[in-house]
RNA sequence: UCCCCAGUAGCUCAGUCGGCAGAGCAAUUGGCUGUUAACCAAUGGGUCCGCGGUUCAAGUCCGUGCUGGGGAGCCA
C-alpha cells in the first residue's frame, strides 16, 4: 500500500478505507482494550488518531510506546465517534520504526522557547516550530511567487566578495590559509597569498551586484543569504539571516515604496490563504493580536511622511524620549517604536533622510542635504525594510565616493554602470527573519531560523 | 560591547526571616469501556550553575566566573 500524508487526509475529505501512515508519536493513552496514538508526520499541525486494539499481534509493546517513537500504520480510515476529530484510523498492523528511550526531551506538554532554543535539533518536531518551519518554506515561495509573477529575474548573487559593499558593519573575511600561517609585511597581513589575492568577506548584501543586472534584465531580484560579524546581542539580529533585494530599473523612490506595499500585502494575503493552520497556532498561543495585526496590514495604506516630517512629529509629540529627538541623527528604537506603533498604529515609510547618516550609493535631493531613501517601519518589528533611489549620475557619485573618502579603483565596475546607459533606478532590502516575526508574532529572530547563528552561538 | 534580570528533579516552577529539598508534568508500576496536554493510585528521581567567602548553620547573604533572558547601540 501506498504511505498517505496526514495532511492529504485532511485535505481531501474523500479519503476512506484502507490507508497506511508513517510519523511519529506525539501523545498516546492507555485504556483498557486499547489504546489511542496521536501521530505526526509533519505535513501538517493536526495529528491523526490511531486507534490501537488490544487484538493487534505486538499490542503489549504498542501500548508501552514513548512520545517520540516513529511508526508505519496500515488500517482503515473510519468516522470517529469521538469529539476531537473527524476522522481516525483503526490500525491492522502498527510497525514499531524507532521507540524512543524515556530520555527523549521533547514531551506533550509546553515547553519555553529558550529550551527549544536549546534543542534546535528536535524543537521541529514540535508543534509550534513544525508550524513555523513550514511558514517559512511557504514564505520563500510566495516572494518567489510575487517577483516571478510580476516579470522580475531571480538574480544569484556571490557569497564570496571582494569588495567592501557600503561599509555596512564588519564583515566575515573567508580565506584557506590556516591560523598563524598568514604572511605580513610590516605588520599588515599581505592577502596577495592568500586564495583570492586579496582580501575576501562574505556578503552583506548583494545590492551592487543586482544594480548591474537591474541594469541589464530591468527588474530583477536576490534572495538569500547574508552575513554580518558585528557583536549584536538583540532578538532582532543574526549573524546569518536571509535577504530579500529587489532592484529596479527605470524606477524612482515613490514607485519602490509602492511596490514595496504591494509586496507586503501579496505576502500577507496568501499566507493567510494557504497556511491557516499553522497561523492559527501564531494567533492562538504566540500573540493573539495577530489576525488584527495582518488585517491592518491589507486593509490599511501605508502611512509616507519624510524624515522631516518624522522628527516634527517625535519633537511635539509631548512624549519624553530616553533619547533627544534630533535632526540630523537616525532615529532610535524608541522614535520608531512610537511613530508606528502608537502615532499611526500601522505600517509607515518614513523617506528623505539626511545624506551624513545613509550611505553613498543613494541618490541625493535637490536639497543636497537629504537622500532618496525610505525605511519601513511595522509595528512590534521596528524596521522591516530599508530602501533608496541610487544615484545614477556619475559626477555625483564620484563627488559622494570622494567626500566619504571611498576609493573609486574599489568600485570602477559599479561607476562602469554610470558611465554606460545609466538610468534611473531603485530597490529595497527586506530581511526576511523579520518578515517572519511580523507574521507569527515571535519575538526572537533564534526562533525563525532552523539553527541560528549569533555571537557565541554556532552549534549544531 | 554596555545596562538590568535569572539559574533548584528530564521539563515548568515554588521554596517565607539563614534552620530537615518541594509541587505539577514527564518516566516506571498498577488501575480505568472512546480518550483529547485523558484520568486515578503508587514508585524512583537533586553537584540547589561553578569556585571562593561570611556564619554554629547557606538553595537563601557577599565576591567572582559561566550560562540563559530582556533592553540599548549597530542594522535587515
């Protein structure tokens, strides 16, 4: 007979008969003639009962099994006369694939997420990271789906990077030259041994690669991962974490944001379509402000006020900051926090920001004091995505590069593309962990990776 | 990196003023005619995070280290 998923037979009510399932057992209880098993096979939330009589050849060692065991089930799904569930199957042969010893950690009770954290190589196999590791999976898809379906290429841009991009916080250095073996010349290391010849870093963003192709295939767009060695000890950073990067041509600042709502809202709306169970374990458990949350989300639109406006707004707000509010400064946790948490109580661009705060490649105003970015800002995340128009004309970029004391001979195929059919054009960073949070209310980005890395923390 | 909080049974936690180490769940054994984190009874289970100190006496007070959590900075 042919193994049947749990979640097919939830999936199509007209399933009946003969049936063979595989899975593990997340609870089990003994009555007297016989005994019930909750199996889970991880396609879905909801377990399927397993009726286990005490007719069945090897009952005396069913009814001694463990949480954790894994079996195979052949019997027949039936009506169950019982409240739970509509369906159950009443087991012909239950085949014992593993019994788990009484040392298994995971048991049917809750358990805190700082133990699973612990675990991270068995927290899927309970029902709140089943459920988010298939949101995540999900997720993945429909930014995909969003991108493909709106004529945007799948750009895979390198891990391993040569250059500096933006000077955005410190770097991982890749190299094959083993500890203590790397050659100096006064003092310095001389990388010209090493694989590459000069210094090499894992990607923290693959903005500058995408720019070029933004720039050939029109619209494209990179999903994957990014690396960042800065000493971050919050629930909001990750040394590995995954980036969403569109990159358009032909393409201004209003139209990212545009599209970056847009985005937002396809996401939302077919999560809320496709994973209905898994979310419902979200707004049951983890935050039960989550269907309000993501309704606010679709149904509302996103609030655009510049930086100036923002400051205006923190400065008479009449609220005390533990932080002054000041032009010229970024924005503190707290000043999102408020603005759009408590001010708009909803998802809210804030755009324009001074040039002496956001890096070189962003397009500057006609102010020639302030740039094209946009961050938004979502209530409980803080910053989802971070945005801007690049600067396209060459002079003044070459004028930004020299006044922020970057070398151009790093970046001559980045001004190629000035030089060269330049045109305007725009994109955004999403972090996807982030994503995530907003859309299970957790908290802890260690608890939307499979295994996260943090500082310290590189088991499993 | 800085600030704050915590660490007691496999898990979640209680432990009063410094005076015999506790509960629920899990495990084990038995009971129970359909259960829903089943229920009932019994049994086993401890480096009270480590080290040092104060004291007649430390899970409890002090110092220090480690681990975990929350917040800040940086950012996505």
């Amino acid at each position: 007979m042919k193994r049947i998923k749990i979640a097919d037979i939830w999936k199509d009510q007209r399933i009946s008969g003969p049936v063979l399932v595989k899975g593990w057992i997340r609870t089990l209880r003994n009555s007297k003639h016989f005994s019930f098993i909750e199996l889970n096979d991880g396609s879905c939330l909801t377990n399927i009962q397993i009726i286990a009589d005490n007719t069945l050849l090897n009952y005396t060692d069913v009814e001694s099994l463990t949480t954790g065991s894994a079996l195979a089930v052949s019997g027949t799904l039936r009506n169950s006369p019982g409240q739970g569930q509509s369906v159950e199957i009443h087991a012909d042969t239950i085949t014992i694939i593993n019994k788990t010893p009484d040392s298994y950690p995971l048991q049917k009770k809750r358990h805190s997420d700082e133990f699973l954290r612990s675990i991270a190589h068995l927290r899927p196999r309970s029902n709140k990271y089943g459920a988010m590791f298939r949101i995540r999976s999900h997720v993945s898809m429909f930014i995909h789906n969003y991108f493909q379906n709106k004529g945007f290429f799948y750009i895979h841009t390198p891990v391993i990077t040569g250059s500096d991009c933006e000077g955005a916080g410190e770097m991982f250095r890749v190299s094959n030259i083993k500890p203590g073996q790397m050659i100096t010349q006064n003092g310095k290391p001389d990388f010209s041994s090493d694989f590459f010849g000069k210094e090499t870093n894992l990607t923290v963003s693959g903005q500058l690669s995408a720019e070029m192709f933004a720039l050939s295939l029109g619209d494209v767009y990179t999903f994957g991962p990014t690396f960042r060695a800065e000493n971050s000890n919050t629930s909001r950073h990750a040394a590995e974490f995954w980036m969403v990067e569109p990159e358009m041509a032909f393409c201004d600042l209003t139209d990212t944001m545009t599209i970056a709502e847009e985005f937002i809202k396809y996401v939302v709306k077919s999560y809320l379509e496709t994973c209905q169970e898994d979310f419902s374990l979200f707004s049951r458990f983890v935050d039960t402000e989550l269907p309000h949350v993501m309704n606010t989300i679709l149904s509302s639109d996103f609030e655009r006020i510049s930086y100036l406006e923002a400051v205006n707004i923190l400065i008479n707000s009449g609220k005390s900051f533990e932080f002054k509010v000041e032009f010229n400064s970024d924005l503190q946790s707290e000043h999102e926090r408020f603005l759009s948490e408590e001010y708009f109580k909803k998802p809210v661009f804030i755009y324009n920001y001074p040039k002496n705060i956001k890096p070189f490649y962003m397009r500057m105003n006609d102010d020639d004091q302030t740039v094209a970015a946009m961050d938004l800002l979502v209530p409980n995340i803080g910053e989802l995505i971070g945005g801007s128009q690049r600067e396209e004309r060459l002079d003044y970029l070459i004028k930004r590069m020299k006044d922020m004391g970057l070398k151009q001979e790093d970046y001559w195929w980045y001004i190629d593309s000035r030089k060269y059919g330049s045109v305007p054009h725009s994109g955004f960073g999403l972090g996807f962990e982030r994503l995530l949070m907003l859309l299970t209310g957790v908290t802890n980005i260690r608890d939307v990776i499979p295994f996260p890395r943090t500082p310290g923390h590189i088991e499993f």
